[in-house]
C-alpha cells in the first residue's frame, strides 16, 4: 500500500498522532529526508480535509497523551 493512501484512511487523530511522531523523528535527526517526505504527504491530506497544521499538531498531541493513560492504567 502506497503511504498516500494510507494517510487517507486515517481518522483525524490518528493522522495528527503520525504527524507528531515523525516530526518526533526529524526533530531527534532520523531519516530527515524520507521523514521530510512524509511530513509533506501528511500535510497534504490535512489540508485537503481543511486541517491546519497547528490543529493536526494538537489533535495528535491529545490522541497520544489518551493512549498513555490508557496504557498506565491497565498495566
């Protein structure tokens, strides 16, 4: 499966979650080019859904911190 179509099928959050962790990985110097490419992917599909970039940053930000506690809770 191609990564386009795969940012496609994502919900909002899950898309902002990805979005996070990638910009995680350029941020840390890991596969700078190939995330940079990803990074343009995903903003391309937030933008066709009218997502800004400040708004997939926080939906992202929010998904992940929900699963942390879920996570902590069940362990």
């Amino acid at each position: 499966m191609e990564r386009k179509s795969l940012y496609e099928k994502l919900p909002d959050e899950l898309l902002g979650a990805f979005y996070c962790y990638i910009q995680n990985n350029i941020d840390k110097g890991i596969h700078i080019e190939l995330m940079n490419k990803e990074i343009k992917l995903i903003e391309d599909e937030a933008n066709k859904r009218g997502i800004t970039v400040s708004c997939l940053k926080e939906m992202g930000t929010s998904f992940v911190s929900r699963e942390m506690e879920i996570l902590h809770k069940n362990m």
